[in-house]
C-alpha cells in the first residue's frame, strides 16, 4: 500500500537506489540540510520555559537557591580584601583567624547551595523534557499520513530522539548557570561601584568589546548549529532507510554503493558540525583573552591608583578578584555556547513538527456509526496527492452490504488510493464517499475506522507477544476470543508449536515467524476487531501455493456477510467476487464479472491473458 501510494504521489514514481532506498528521497534529506535557516532564537526559547513555567513554583525555590549563592559567591571576595585591610595589615591574628572562618563558612555554603539547586533544577528540566517529548508524540499520533509520506522515518526519529536530548542537557546544565551568570554579573558590578567607582569604571572598559564580539560570533554560529542537527536528521533518516531494506542491499550486490551513499550525507555532517564547532569553539578563548586584557587594566590602573594612595591593596586585591569573577559568567556561556545553540536548533526542529497541521479535526455534528451494514458509495470522487496533479478521477462505484468488489489494473493506477479515500487517510478533493448513507466526512474518524478491517501485503507486526498482536485489533477482548479469531486465520496450529504458544515474543517485525505465518496473524486481527467493511490488499502475493491455500480459506471465513474490497494482481484469484473493477490512469475504464468482462475481451482480458493460468480460485 505505502509503495503505491508513493508511486501515486509522484506519477511515474521515484528512481530507487540501492536497497531499494529512494533516490529522489535521499536528495530530498540532503535538500533539507542545505535549506535550513535561523529562525526564531527568541520564540523557540519562550516556548521552551513556557514548558519549564508549569513547574514555577519549584523554579522560584531554584532561583532563590542561586540568588543565596551568588550572593555568597560576591562575598568571597570582599571579606578576601577586608582581611587584607584590616588584620594582616596591621597583624592582627585572631582577627584574621575570625574572618578565615567566616569565608570558609561562606564557600561551605555556596558549596551546599550550588548542588541542591543543582539537583532540583534536574528534576525540573527532566519533567519539561517529557512533557515536550510527550508532545511531541502526541502530535505524530495526530499527524496526517501527508506528512510521513514527505519525511524520512530516521529524522523524524532523531527528533524525537537526538534533538529532544540536546534540549534535555542545556535545560538541566545551563539554566541554572545562566540565571547564575546574569547575577553574578549584577552583584559584582554593584560591589565593584560600591568599593570604588572610578576603578569599577576602569575595569568594565572591555566589557562593551566582550558583547560585541561574541554578539558577531553567536550569529555566524546559530546558522551552523541548525544546519548540524538537519544533516544529522537527513543522516538517520539514510541509515534507517538501509538498515530496512538490508536483504534487499545484499541480493542485489549494492553494498559499495550504500556505503558511498552513506559516504556523502557522512561528509555533509562533517562539514555542517565543523561550520558550527569553528563559530561555536571561538567563544572561549575570545572571552578568556578580552578577561586577561582586563585584568592586565585593572593591575595597571589599580596599581597606579594605590601608589597615589587613593585605593588600599584589600581594594586591589578584591578588583581582581571580582574581574575575574566578572570573566567567570562570560566564560561559562561561552564554553555552554555549543550546547545552547545545537539545543536551540533542534527545538525548533521539535515544535517545527508540532505546529505542523493535524488531521481535520471532525465537524461539530459529527455522527458515530454504531453498526454498518456496509453500503458504500463513490459519488463522482476526484482527489490528488499533490494540487493540480489528479489521480482519481471522477471515480463512481456502489459496494452493496455482503459484496466482494475486486480493484484490478496497473501499479500505480490508483486502486489503493481508493481504500485510503475509503479509510479518510486522505479527504477527497470533489465527489462524495457515502457508507449507509452518510457522507464519511460528516462521520468521527475513530468510528468509522472502527467499523474497517485492513489486511495489507506488508504485514506489520510489534515487538511483543502473539497475543498481544491480535489484540491490537481489539484491546477489551478476552482470551476466547483471541484464540477462536486465531482459529478463524488458521493461525492457531502454528501458533501452538511455538516455544511459549500465545505468550512467544515476536521479533522485530515478527522477523521469526514467515510471511505466511505473519499474514494470519493479521488475518486474525482484522477478525478480532470484527469490521463490517474490509478491505484486503494484496493480502496473498507474497506466499507460496499451499500457504496461500490456507491464508484463501481463513479470509473466505473473515469476508463472509462483510462487505469487502480486494486490491489484487493476481486475477485468476477473483473469479468469482460479485464485481471487478478496472482502473487504469485514475479511472474506472471496465467493470462487471470475471466471465463478462473476459467476453468483452477489453484491458482485462488483455490482463487476465498475460498472466499464468491455473492459479488457485479465491472465492
């Protein structure tokens, strides 16, 4: 279904590389990393603490821990130069032993301080973190499938993943660090205009040249960070995609050329993170070099100041020290500068995706099918993936309750596309959609899907026990049920000889069980969720003749009294469904029985001719 529906979007389709990885995909990841620009630094930090504000009143305990430290912090020197002043100058022990202790007291306590806010200000931005991520999900759960049919499944996970996590470490290590530099640049500059205002004048000269000069660099910088986090996306999005299709890789021989392919968007990586790392590495140095230039000022003048006897050596030797107390704060920002900016690129990565449209919400009106009978109705239906490229066209068809309706006709032709509109994966564009009457548009998405069963080719299958798997069909249903739709499938023999029966965990994918075996496990979970419509494509071509036999037998018992669409290519399967439906370039172009449309000797006889006789009936 995803490979016809992909094939619909793009008309003629997409070249496949290696793998069967799609060529025309991989330049549309390294298209992403290239596109990318700065954005809005300023809203996607608001966004962030507004995560951080629902937990405001253990944020106010956090900042009143850092005002309590850096106010012990600003202390350290001042007591530093009055013990200068005042006892050492004139030789005074105990006094000097009095004022040690106290500035022991100060840096125990700054110490203590410094690591419960340290600890608290964890669990804080461990909480936002979830709730982003929580989010997060919660809108790809409510996304429409337009918008995993234009992204790579690996960058969004590393949204999910990669991004999510850069935000976790900068809110847990940087915010408390920022609220505590801010600070500390306040209560030293107060401190150094309340001792002496003309040296605290001398010693703030090289602060405009700090923020200018870093000012410059976070701008080159910002633009690096982002485009590192989408050649990372476009990255995960490559391997996943190979890792997928490694069988495929191997039975064709295109290890080289994955491997070259992987080569490129590594590279592109590389590039993009060292653009950023450069910006990002200048920051450090720059600081330490300007807070070095200041001190050498502060030394010279404080110096001159004292031969002068206009300021004592307490004096001096608290300016230094609040210099570089000042270069402190500065330098901290600089060496977070890299994780700032590589988190600030990826939140906006994060809330690009959920702010992205959600499916149409139901209308206000919006009634809930309780019970089906399964009269479908196509009303002159017109729809595209794309605007202005149609890919049904003015189809009409009427499935009465208890039909089996047969789609045939070439890839691409737009018989799944069909379903999809069916399932309201995809609204219309013109026509109607009718299910006993009522427009599927005036119908709650969650009760219509409901009332369908999907059996698709490519069998999805979870990491969990067999049991678990049939009942995602229906979650309430008891173990009677589960196994009696397991007998339905003729799943439960097999089921049986397995190491632990019903409770046997499946592998990725259900990687330890056939094609067939998975088949009538999904077989068994349509029967399950108990659908009044159902809706099978091409639910045999990947099986062998005997397996086949049995999956036909399980799904006659699954389509009895329901109304059922088959998507097949295999035609000597619906001989006997009640119509079949041709569909060639978005339209319906024949339709009738097996027997009349073989008669008519139109696109389906020249179909039914190409294709080998003698294949198994399936009604």
């Amino acid at each position: 279904m995803a490979e016809e529906r992909s094939v619909d979007q793009q008309g003629d389709g997409e070249q496949r590389g290696p793998g069967g990885m799609m060529m025309g995909g991989r330049r549309r990841m390294m298209m992403m990393a290239d596109d990318e620009q700065a954005r809005d630094i300023r809203g996607t930090t608001r966004r962030l603490l507004g995560y951080m504000r629902r937990y405001r009143g253990t944020l106010v305990g956090v900042v009143g821990l850092v005002v309590v430290t850096t106010g012990l912090e600003v202390a350290g020197p001042y007591l530093m130069g009055r013990a200068i002043d005042e006892y050492i100058a004139y030789s005074d022990l105990p006094g000097l032993f009095q004022i040690t202790l106290l500035l022991a007291g100060v840096y125990v306590a700054m110490a203590l301080t410094s690591w419960l806010q340290t600890f608290i200000m964890a669990r804080v931005s461990q909480s936002s973190v979830r709730d982003l991520r929580q989010d997060l999900f919660n809108r790809l759960q409510m996304l429409p499938l337009r918008f995993f049919d234009r992204r790579a499944s690996g960058d969004i996970m590393s949204r999910v993943t990669n991004d999510v996590d850069n935000i976790s470490s900068v809110l847990s290590e940087s915010v408390t660090q920022l609220i505590n530099s801010v600070l500390t640049l306040v209560g030293v500059s107060a401190m150094m205009f309340w001792m002496d205002w003309p040296l605290a004048l001398i010693s703030l000269l090289t602060f405009p040249l700090m923020t200018s000069l870093t000012g410059q660099v976070a701008k080159r910088a910002r633009r690096g960070f982002r485009e590192q986090q989408a050649a990372l996306g476009a990255l995960n999005g490559m391997i996943e995609e190979t890792i997928a299709a490694e069988q495929v890789v191997k039975a064709y021989g295109r290890e080289q050329a994955s491997i070259e392919a992987f080569e490129k968007f590594n590279n592109r990586l590389k590039y993009a993170g060292t653009r950023a790392q450069f910006f990002g590495t200048l920051m450090p140095p720059l600081t330490f070099f300007i807070n070095n230039m200041g001190l050498v000022i502060v030394a010279f003048a404080g110096g001159y100041m004292a031969v002068q006897g206009d300021v004592t050596i307490g004096v001096i030797a608290a300016f230094i020290s609040y210099v570089r107390q000042f270069g402190r704060p500065l330098g901290q920002v600089a060496n977070l500068y890299n994780s700032i900016q590589s988190a600030l690129a990826g939140a906006e990565r994060v809330f690009e995706t959920i702010d992205e449209f959600s499916e149409a919400p139901d209308m206000p009106d919006a009634v809930a099918l309780e019970q089906v009978r399964g009269d479908v109705v196509f009303d002159r239906v017109c729809f595209g993936y794309e605007k202005d490229v149609p890919v049904l066209k003015e189809v009409s068809l009427h499935a009465r309750p208890g039909e089996k309706i047969a789609l045939v006709g070439p890839t691409g032709a737009g018989k799944t596309t069909i379903v999809n509109l069916l399932t309201r994966f995809y609204d219309i564009d013109s026509g109607a959609i009718y299910i006993d009457g009522h427009d599927i548009r005036e119908v709650k998405r969650g009760a219509l899907r409901r009332q369908l069963g999907i059996v698709l080719q490519d069998t999805f299958l979870l990491s969990d026990t067999v049991r678990e798997n049939i009942l995602y069909g229906r979650l309430d249903a008891s173990d009677e049920e589960v196994v009696d739709a397991a007998k339905l499938a003729n799943a439960d023999p097999f089921i049986h000889r397995l190491p632990q029966g019903y409770d046997t965990v499946l592998s990725e994918r259900g990687g330890n069980l056939s094609q067939g075996q998975r088949q009538m496990l999904a077989i068994a979970r349509a029967a399950l969720a108990d659908p009044s419509i159902l809706i099978l494509d091409e639910a045999t071509s990947s099986v062998d003749t005997r397996t086949e036999m049995r999956i036909q037998q399980a799904l006659l018992r699954l389509m009895e009294g329901r109304t059922s669409f088959i998507i097949a290519h295999r035609l000597s399967t619906i001989r006997n469904v009640d119509e079949i439906l041709v569909i060639d370039d978005g339209q319906i172009i024949e339709r009738g029985s097996h027997r009349a449309l073989l008669e008519a000797e139109g696109f389906y006889h020249n179909l039914y001719m190409s294709q080998f006789k003698g294949e198994v009936t399936f009604v």
